[in-house]
C-alpha cells in the first residue's frame, strides 16, 4: 500500500501561470512557477504528420541546494529528454578481443556462403 500523503503541509501557491491556447497553426505554450522553486516550460506546434511536436524544460530545487533540471523534445522521434540526472549506462569495459571479431566476421562469411550454396544449417 503507498503511503498517503500528509495533509498537513499547505498547498503550493502558483506565483506564475501563463498558457497560450493553440492558434490558427497549433501553436501554443505553457509555463508556470511555483512558489517552491517548482519552474516548467513548454511549447508546441502541430508536426508533418499530424502529430504535436514539444519542446520544454523543468526544474525543482533538491534538499542538498542544487537544482534539478530536465529538457526535452518529443516528436515524431519519440520523447528526448537531456538532465544530468538521467542515468547513463556505462562504458564498455574494455575493447573486444580481435580472436572475437575475428570469429564474428567468420561467421558472417560462412552463413553467406551457406546461402549461395543453399545450405540450410541443422542443428
């Protein structure tokens, strides 16, 4: 079960909020602040293939003092968010071994081969 949130703590007042509806060629925008650091801004337009394109960014400042911070584009590519808070997979540990790509590449010619001589494998 979640925990429930406490209702003691106050609400958040809104300090700024401003959104532009879509106009004539879809564009439009939204941007609000709150009075908690909470800050975020996007805007749009319709896309070539009908679909909404979106750029924005937000942030939100973190117990340790620093500020959070996020930005995106989402379109027809999908959703692209950049922050230093995303994580980031590592690094390939070290390069492959040649006698690797070496048997990779030998693979590769012998199922070419196989094919122009209509060899089906069995296993």
């Amino acid at each position: 079960m979640a925990d429930k949130m406490p209702l003691d703590k106050p609400p958040v007042a809104i300090i700024h909020s401003e959104q532009h509806y879509p106009d004539e060629t879809g564009a439009h925008s939204f941007d609000f602040e709150a009075e908690n650091g909470i800050k975020m801004h996007v805007s749009g337009s319709l896309g070539e293939n009908g679909g909404e394109n979106s750029i924005g960014h937000w942030s939100y400042p973190l117990e340790d003092g620093r500020t959070a911070y996020l930005k995106f584009v989402a379109d027809e590519n999908g959703y692209q968010p950049e922050s230093d808070m995303l994580p980031v997979a590592p690094e390939f540990p070290h390069p492959i071994p040649q006698f690797v790509l070496d048997q990779i590449a030998f693979a590769e010619a012998e199922r070419e081969r196989q094919a122009r001589e209509g060899i089906t494998s069995v296993e």
